[in-house]
C-alpha cells in the first residue's frame, strides 16, 4: 500500500486568483474574437467615381512612392502622382492598396487591387504572369562607390570586389552575369549604402532613380561609369484585363503626348537622356526639381537632434495605428489559439481514435510547418479554390491556427497534469465525463496551463509581425515605411522596439504573475496506483471508465 | 444484530478481466437494505474491482448486477458497450456513493464547494438548498467549521471524512469505501471509521473493503471473505475470525489474529 502523502498545493487565495484571470480573460478573449469576425463597418460610399484600385508597396520608398517626410501621413513619390494623373484621365478615383513588393503580381492575381505599379520591370519572366502597359518610365543601372574610391570606374572594375544591391534585382543578375564574385544582396538600398560609407562594400549597383536618390545628395559617395544595362518599368494587369489595359495605354500615351509625364520627371529629377530616347523628346526641362530638392532637404546630415524627436514625435499618430493593427491581430489570433488549442488537446487526449489521430496530425502538421508558409498560403493560395480571405482574417488565421497547435500542447500538459482520480471521484458522483472535465478537470487544468499560455501570447504578439507580408501595416511594416522613407533605421528602430516592448509588457508580467502564482500549484491527490490500473491518464490508451 | 430488510443489492454471476487475467470469477451476493458489510482479503483477490464494478466504475464483463432497482447486466457477448448500458451505469453512480483509498477532493474548490458541486452540476439543486444540505453533512462528519477551507490545508483524516460528506451529499442508497483508512496515518483512522459507524446507525447501506480487521469484525454486520477473485466465506465477523469454515481464509486470517484477539 502507497503511504499517505502530504499534498502540496496552491493556498486558497491562489486558486482564487487563479480563477480571477480565467474569468477576466476568458470573455475578453471572446469579445476580441467576436470584434474580429463582425465584418467592418462599410465605409460611406460617398465617392461617386469607381475607384482604380492599384497596389505597390511604400517601403520600396523613394522616389517610387513613400511617406511624405514633411507629414509621414501622406503618401508621395512620382508613381503616386502617374497613377492620379491616369485616374484622373480615366475619370476614375484613385484607391491604393499597400502590398509586399515580392508579392505585388500575386496579390493582383488575388484580386486585392486591379492594377500594380512600382517600379514593376517589364521582364520576359513577369509578361508570363501579367500583361504590362507600354512603359512609362525607362531607366538603367548606376554603379556607386566611397568619394576617395580611385580603382572602380566600370562594372568590370568589380570581380574582384564586394558590390551590394538588391536581392533577385536585374541588377543582381547584372551583377552575376559581370562575373562579381562576392555580391551582397539587402533588402532595402538604405542598408548597402550605408554598408558601402562604413567600407563593407566596395560598391553598389542600383537603379539609377534609387541612386538618385539614396546617394546623390551623400557628399561621402559618388557615382562612377555610365549608364549599365536598360529596364523599363510598366504597369502590371491581370491578363484577363485587356479592357483596362486598353485604357491605361490610352492614359499613358495621353500623359507622354501632354507633357504631363515630362513635368513629372523633371519635378522628382528623373528625367535622363533614356528617358528622352523612350519618349522622343529632347526638350530642355520644363520645372525645377522641386520634389528632389525638397527630399534632400530631409536628408541633411546637419539634422538636429530636437528636429529629430520633433519627427519622431511625428511618427506617432503612424506608429499608433499600426500598433493597434498588432494588437488586434495578436489578440484575435490569440484568442482563436485558446479556444481551438483547447479543442484540439481535448479531441487529442478524449476523443474518438480517429479524431484522436487527426488532432495528433494537425499539430504535428502546424508545429512542423514555417508560420510564414502557412500565411502565404492561406492568403495567396486558398483563393485559388475560392476562399478569398480579408488580410485581417488571413493574419488572424494563420496565427491563430499555428498558435491553437502549440496551445493544445500546453493544454494537454495542463490535462495530464490532474490525476485521474479526479475524473473518477467526479464520475463517481454521478457527473457525466463532460461535466466531470468541465466543472474538474479542466479548471485544474487551465491553471497548470496558464503561465505558458501566458507566455506564447509574447511570442504571438512578436509573430504578428509576419502579417507584414499579407498586406497589412503593423508595427514592423509601418517600421520599414518611415525607415526608407527617412533614412533611419536607428532611431526608427529603438522607437518601434520601445513600442513592441510596452505592448507586450503587460502580459510579461501576467506570465511572471501567473507563473510565480502556479509554481507552487502540484496537485493534491496525485498519488498513483491507489485504485484501478492506471494512476494517472495514459498517453497512449484511454482508461477503462471514460 | 441481525437486520430486517429485502436485498437493496443483488449480484449474480459477476465477472471481469484485465489485459493481465480475470479478477472476478461469477460473483453472487445479496445485501439487505442497512448491512455493514466489510469485504477483506489479500491484495490482489479482487475486491476492489468487485467495489469499482458495483458502481461502474469498472464495466462488468458478465453478469448482472441491481441496486436499489437499477439493472446493469450483460452477457458478455457484446461488441460494444451501448446506450441503455452506459445509462444505466450513470444511474448506478447516482445511487451509489463512493469514497477511495486516495483523497481526490477537488483541490480548486473548498471543501463546501466539494460538498456542493455533483448536487449543483448532476442534480440541478438550488444552491440554497445545496449550501444548506453541504452544510449539514459536514456538521455530520465533523467539519462545521472547515466549509471555507481547500482541501490542501486538511489533514488526511479530515480529507476522508470531507469526501463522505461529497458522496453523501448525492443522497446515495449505498455507500462503498474502497480502502479509506489504508493511506491515512494510525491516528487518524478512527475518526473516519466512526463516521461509517454512526452512519450505520442511522441505517446507511454501506460497503467497505477494509485492512482493518478490528474495525470488520466489531462493527460489520457480516464479513466477505475474498481470495482468487472468489467469495470465499461470507459470515459474522466473531464466527469467521473464530472458526472460519474455509482452509483459505483461516490462512490468510492467521496474520491477524493478534490485531483481532
């Protein structure tokens, strides 16, 4: 016979603050769950025009399309104001759509937006995928290196040096078909030029309107060599559009003939004699540079450090909103992984075999699977058997079934945790196995479970930052924006770090709250092989009783 | 002291195995309406599955067993456990209270609560009438004044006595005690056999498979002698412990003679 031991567990005030949070939680859960899934109010369908939904993305920043340094509310760059010139021509009203760059034709072909422009080139690789306009903007490669550089002045000068661009660019393939042999790709130009100012590259291949912009006011660089290569920008349709790629030629010629497409390149510095090649039109310039100009002015070194809080100040009512996109998304998502992890640990731990497998399936599946994959494929890939999500339902989505995988384990711990002889003394009184698990087992449980669920909401609320790639503006997203935008990722970045930490804080310390509160929360009872086979549930085989 | 009263219990022909071999081979017996009756016999004779299957908490094999009208039989011929089976069997828990060897009060609950819960959640009581009803057992068992106490805080003896109150609480025609004392310190058993025996007083049906041979022999109205999933010998506890019929259990009573005398 076992001996009677003493059992160690929660004192009463812990258990009853324990209760607190379920039930605290528990509704607000709920409740952020339900916000999600009432469709948004429609806005007021006052505009009487149709709207020309086009994507781009405006992290891909100057002088494409990016936040207005001036007031980061605004979205500016030449691309901005070709797309309201067309719209403007067509009598139409234009509506933007913020996508990826990478995921710009994907997310036309998903139907998110019915045009896409931004710096979109037209390659034999992309005409396989959409239609493009005629080009409205033809431009070439510009090789960029340190002010006292005196052994680069050509492409062929590179093999033996280290030359940063972008990644999967046409001029990365430039680049290999050079025969560079260390070539560093980034993610965004701020980053190699700055890399190649601190001398860890020797060189940079950009676009040239990229150069333009990101290195033609820096005293510290200079461009060397001629114009590389030759890339025309389009704009990308669907290849079932042919209408309203009809129209859009039209626009654009219009705009070319007009002079309109001229002016605009001449305000934002962009014209080059490619440009007067493409269009036929050698004309001196028709306006003063007065975009540039007004860019560079924000990029001065000399920028004062109450100028610099006076802007970051500026960036708030930005970083505000898209914190609340996070936290929405977070808590959704979160709030769907409670509920389904709960069902999953259950159906795993008590249901029927089959079901029983399938759960084991499921959460071996997610836990195996990249989180990144499974929200690309819920957001691109689904509409292709007709399921077209909201990017908030996609994020939410994704998180929540990923999370609701790694819960139920946290669940199905908490479970295995309360001693059979719970069950039975509960079946033993007559209860019914539901109302044995839901008025004994489970409360139990969820208190076990409670500080790693606590926990994994951190980690979810840093995941969230992966819905940046479904279109949405979170925190990261908005991030990247003002970074490119202002050339700052130093400053940007600790503001945005600040902000992800003091979202999260809260829920550090309900974590270390409920984790100090349950440490010391063991079981009383658990004293296996007092009666029956099995002291406790088994893993593999359900007991006899249930 | 012999009772008056119809069998409240009836088994026939009970029988049940595990992976590792049969435990119960065709046990029969009926018990009247106010029996104490004491079931003893070496580990591993089956006399807590025979305890377990009485109020199914172990499914029989074959069989039939009815208490207090209720019918749970089968032929062993069954593929699979159906409906009216397993209705039957919640019905049987209705009837029947037990108490185990181990506490498994519910320890995120105080012990009103513990007392509370199956009247609330099984029985759909008022909760006024719960908490009054509570409130009496524990007076009964002697704990008026830990109502507001969890479980963790009790000692062993008032955990036991905690969990007669929960099963009383159902207002069961038969209670089973699946060993209640054998985890308890020396000291502490008497206060929870006492509870059984005013209990018995008051007329409670009641089973107990018990180590405590003093306690069987003096307060049982008979004693089940069990051994090889068998009932052996089935007497008075001064005539079974004084001239048992039976090889066998004069055997395994030769251990305790000297707790008896």
């Amino acid at each position: 016979m076992m001996a009677h031991e003493r059992h160690r567990s929660a004192s009463p005030d812990e258990w009853k603050m324990a209760g607190q949070i379920v039930r605290v939680l528990f509704p607000l859960f709920v409740l952020v769950l339900t916000l999600c899934l009432v469709p948004g109010i429609p806005g007021s369908a006052a505009a009487e025009k149709p709207a020309l939904k086009w994507g781009g993305d405006t992290e891909g920043g100057a002088p494409f399309m990016f936040a207005d340094p001036a007031d980061p509310d605004m979205l500016i760059g030449f691309e901005v104001e070709i797309v309201e010139q067309i719209a403007d021509y067509l009598g139409m009203r234009a509506e933007f759509v913020q996508n990826g760059w990478d995921n710009l034709i994907p997310g036309l072909q998903r139907h998110l937006y019915d045009i896409s422009i931004n710096g979109l080139e037209i390659t034999p690789e992309h005409k396989q995928e959409v239609n493009f306009s005629i080009p409205y903007y033809r431009t070439f490669l510009q090789l960029s290196v340190r002010r006292d550089e005196k052994g680069i002045t050509s492409l062929e000068d590179c093999t033996d040096k280290v030359v940063g661009t972008l990644k999967q660019s046409y001029a990365y393939f430039t680049l290999v078909d050079a025969g560079v042999k260390d070539i560093r790709t980034y993610e965004d130009e701020i980053n190699a030029y700055t890399d190649l100012q601190n001398g860890r590259l020797d060189a940079t291949l950009f676009d040239a309107p990229i150069a333009i912009y990101y290195a033609g006011f820096n005293p510290e660089i200079k461009f060397v060599g001629g114009p590389i290569g030759e890339m025309e920008y389009g704009i990308a349709l669907r290849k079932e559009d042919t209408e309203l790629l009809r129209k859009i030629n039209e626009a654009v010629v219009h705009l070319r003939d007009s002079g309109e497409l001229r002016r605009i390149y001449d305000r934002w510095n962009l014209w080059s004699p490619v440009m007067a090649d493409l269009f036929q039109d050698f004309s001196p310039a028709k306006e003063a540079p007065s975009r540039f100009q007004e860019w560079a002015e924000h990029q001065k070194p000399e920028f004062t450090l109450a100028l610099r809080l006076k802007r970051y100040a500026g960036f708030l009512p930005i970083l505000g909103r898209a914190a609340v996109v996070t936290m929405e998304v977070s808590l959704a998502a979160m709030a769907l992984a409670i509920v389904l992890g709960l069902f999953l640990a259950m159906t795993r731990i008590f249901g029927p075999s089959l079901l029983s497998h399938l759960a084991v399936l499921y959460i071996e599946f997610i836990r195996g699977t990249p989180v990144l994959i499974q929200l690309f494929f819920i957001f691109y890939g689904l509409p292709h058997i007709g399921i077209k999500l909201s990017p908030f339902v996609a994020g939410v989505l994704g998180l929540g079934l990923n999370y609701a995988a790694y819960e139920a384990e946290n669940y199905r711990a908490g479970l295995l945790s309360v001693p059979r002889l719970q069950m039975e003394g509960a079946l033993a009184l007559g209860m019914s196995r539901w109302e044995a698990l839901r008025h004994v087992v489970l409360p139990q449980a969820i208190r076990v479970s409670l500080p790693p669920v606590t926990n994994d909401f951190i980690s979810l609320l840093k995941d969230s930052s992966l819905v940046s790639v479904i279109t949405m503006v979170d925190l990261t997203k908005a991030y990247g924006q003002l970074a490119t935008t202002y050339y700052d990722y130093f400053g940007t970045g600790i503001l945005v770090a600040i902000i992800y930490l003091l979202l999260g804080l809260p829920f550090v310390r309900l974590a270390r709250w409920t984790e100090r509160r349950m440490a010391v929360a063991v079981h009383g009872g658990a004293i296996p092989g007092g009666t029956g086979r099995n002291g406790k549930y088994s893993l593999g085989r359900k007991p006899a009783s249930y | 002291m012999t009772k008056v009263g119809a069998p409240l219990i009836h088994v026939e022909n009970l029988c049940k195995s595990f992976e590792d071999g049969e435990v119960l081979k065709n046990v029969s017996i009926d018990i009247r309406e106010g029996d104490l009756v004491s079931v003893i016999g070496p580990s591993g004779c089956g006399k807590s599955t025979f305890l377990r299957c009485l109020n199914c908490m172990e499914y029989l094999d074959s069989g039939n067993i009815t208490i207090a009208g209720v019918t749970v039989s089968r032929t062993g011929t069954e593929e699979h456990l159906d409906r009216p089976f397993l209705e039957a069997c919640a019905q049987m828990r209705k009837n029947v209270g037990m108490v185990f060897q181990s506490v498994n009060l519910f320890p995120h609950k105080t012990v009103l609560d513990n007392v509370m819960l199956a009247p609330l959640v099984v029985k759909k009581e008022a909760p006024d009438q719960a908490r009054e009803n509570a409130l009496r057992l524990l007076a009964k068992v002697g704990l008026k004044d830990f109502a507001a106490r969890y479980p963790a805080t009790l000692s062993g003896g008032q955990a036991q006595r905690a969990s007669i109150a929960r099963a009383l609480a159902m207002n069961p025609k038969v209670m089973l005690y699946d060993e209640p004392t054998s985890a308890l310190d020396p000291e502490l058993v008497n206060e929870v056999l006492q509870v059984m025996k005013d209990l018995d007083a008051e007329g409670m049906t009641q089973i107990i498979v018990t180590h405590h041979m003093r306690f069987a022999r003096n307060a049982s109205d008979y004693i089940v002698f069990m051994d090889g999933g068998e009932i052996v010998e089935k007497d008075d506890g001064d005539v079974l412990f004084t001239t048992p019929k039976n090889e066998r259990t004069r055997e395994f009573l030769r251990h305790f003679t000297e707790e008896v005398a």
